[in-house]
C-alpha cells in the first residue's frame, strides 16, 4: 500500500490545521521528506495562504551541539523569536535521517539548551500546531520494516486506507467523546500491569479529545494528574528515546506526585539528566490513554506508540493547561505502558479498560 502524499498533504492542511486564506504556515522537516513537504506547500498556495518550508539537513542537530557555545546554547535566535511570534500554523514533519542522531551528546548540554528554548517552545506552541511523520528508511530501520511497509503502516494509522478519512477521524472523536463523558467525574485513576500498580488524582481536571487536530495520526484522551497525587510504581515496557536516544525499560516510583526513584536498563545516564532539567522535570504532567487500534504495534515512533489502542502514557514535565494542570517544566517525556497482556485502567474503582479493551 503506496502513502500518498497529496491525500496525506490535503489531510493535514484541511482537516488538522484548517488552513485558512492569507494565513502564514510553517513548515518543518528534513530534506528526506520533499515529495510531503512539496505537496504541502502545493495544498497551502491553493488556499490562498503563505507556505514558509524549514527544511533541515542530515546531521543538522549534531552539528548543533558539536559547535554551538555559551549563548547558543543556553539562548536562541533573535530571529527566531520572531517568526514564532509571526505565524499562524505550524506543522512538523519527522522524517529522520538517522534516528538516533543525538547519540553520544552529553544529556546534559541537550537539557541546557531545552531550558533555554522553553519560552520559545511556549510560544510555538499557543500557535495552531500539528505534528506527523514522513517514512524515510532510518526510520523503518527502527520500526524493523522495510520502507513500503512502514507506508502501509502509516497509511492504515492516518486512516488513508479507508473511502473519506475525514469521516473515519470523525468516528474515533465520538468514540473518544464517550469515553471523556465516563471519565470527566472520576476523581482517581488506578493504572495496574506487570510492575506497575499506580494512582493518580484527576479531580476537577479537563481531559482532551486528541482525534487528529494536533498530531496526525492521533487516536487518545488525555488529561493532566493533580500535581501532589501519583502514588505508586510504573513500569514503562515500550522504549521511547527522547531526541532519538535509546531508553528503554525505565522503571518509576513516585510518592506525593515526584519521582524518588527511577532506574532504566538502557540509557540510565539520559533518564537522571532529563530528571534533572528543573523542579517540574519529577513530577507527571500527562495521562494518556491510547484509542488507534489502527496502529497495533510500537515502530518507535512517539508519535504513534503512545496512540496504540491498549496502552496508556504517563509524560514527565510539562502539562497542557487546557487539562487544568500547571506543571512547569522544559521537558515533556512521554513513556509508554502496555496493557493488552494483563493490564488494567479503572476510575474510582470502576474498570474503563481491561486487556487493551475498553469497557464503554
């Protein structure tokens, strides 16, 4: 199954950002993603609107930290600042080169520079915003599948398989809808699995219905835990790297909301420098429970693993203040637990999901 890119284009500029005429829309991405990139810049001018491509090179992040010094690092463009404050959409294409590029970077340079973009990352994100993915061969190297296969995957996760996509996401958000109404009353939230036995408060707190608007493919609801509430131990089983930095098998125990203990069996010397990027970095500021069962599988892709219908995501660092929280922080991990061998998801002692199926 071929990914189309004018169908993937019209998609993203119609339905996720809903391009308006005289609009500005950034776009940012790899030079691995030109056939996407052009058809989006094709579907933007003929709505009458102003496509601004950002196109980065192989090796473009590295090269960064190789060179970059004092005020680079813990600064960032003028200029910068002020397209960010210019533009009315933004939209983000991975479409990695190589997907552990930042491999080998001290973790703590990485968490420098995150500090001092945090203001700019703000204002990036109060604009309109959506973020997808190209398949490029590194990143179907990851996913352990050859190219044509990932654009299948893709395909199917976007619900381009399908006669109208649009219709499809519709769908999902209903879906979506009545599972936000069975969790809007809920005060706690119970998470248990294999290593994992974890509560958290979500009184009051708004939770989100993420059908496609922001990141393509979507397919979750999410809210923000109450600060001071996590209790318990998280075993997160999906690897998910930060920056393209393998971690895997991260293992959390939290008590009045912050970690007090966190161990990984891979990239140990990543996860205490993320932890120590400021006060926020320790404590939750996402629940996520993932509703795509068109993605059936980890490609290890963020973007897509934590949408796996089954799963269930905890982020550390920043919330999302449309949820009601008010975690500050320069980081947003999202690491992943599976729930479809065991697990379970219950809201004040009610199961919502069992095994990865929902009870709705």
């Amino acid at each position: 199954m071929k990914l189309d890119p004018r169908a993937f284009a019209d998609l993203l500029i119609d339905y996720c950002l809903e391009v308006a005429p005289g609009e500005q829309v950034l776009v940012a991405t790899t030079s691995l993603a030109a056939p996407l990139a052009l058809e989006v810049q094709r579907a933007v001018l003929e709505r009458d609107a102003w496509p601004l491509l950002r196109i980065a090179l192989p090796g473009q992040s590295r090269g960064f930290y190789e060179h970059a010094r004092g005020a680079q690092i813990d600064g960032v463009a003028p200029l910068a600042w002020d397209e960010a404050r210019g533009i009315d959409r933004r939209l983000r294409i991975d479409a990695p080169a190589e997907v552990a590029e930042l491999a080998g970077v001290d973790p703590a340079l990485v968490a420098r520079h995150a500090r001092a973009s945090a203001g700019l990352r703000e204002e990036l994100l109060s604009k309109r915003w959506c973020v997808t993915l190209w398949p490029t061969p590194a990143a179907a190297a990851r996913a352990d599948m050859e190219v044509s296969g990932l654009e299948a995957f893709v395909t199917r996760a976007l619900f381009l398989d399908r006669p109208d996509p649009v219709v499809a996401w519709g769908e999902l958000s209903a879906f979506q809808a009545r599972l936000i109404e069975r969790l809007a009353s809920a005060r706690e939230i119970r998470v248990e699995a294999d290593g994992t036995d974890l509560t958290l408060g979500v009184a009051g707190r708004a939770w989100v219905n993420s059908d496609g608007r922001r990141n393509m493919p979507s397919g979750e609801v999410f809210t923000g835990p109450i600060e001071d509430s996590a209790d318990g131990r998280v075993r997160f089983d999906v690897p998910t790297g930060p920056a393209g930095v393998e971690v895997r098998g991260v293992e959390l125990e939290l008590r009045d909301g912050e970690v007090v203990s966190a161990t990984a069996e891979v990239g140990q010397d990543h996860l205490d420098a993320v932890l120590a990027t400021d006060d926020g970095a320790r404590r939750l500021g996402e629940l996520g429970i993932g509703t795509n069962f068109g993605i059936d599988r980890s490609i290890g892709s963020i973007l897509f693993d934590e949408k796996i219908g089954g799963t269930v995501h905890l982020a550390l660092g920043r919330s999302y203040p449309e949820t009601g929280a008010v975690n500050a922080s320069a980081i947003h991990w999202d690491l992943i637990c599976d729930l479809r061998r065991g697990g379970r998801i219950t809201a004040d002692g009610e199961v919502v999901q069992e095994d990865g199926r929902f009870v709705v």
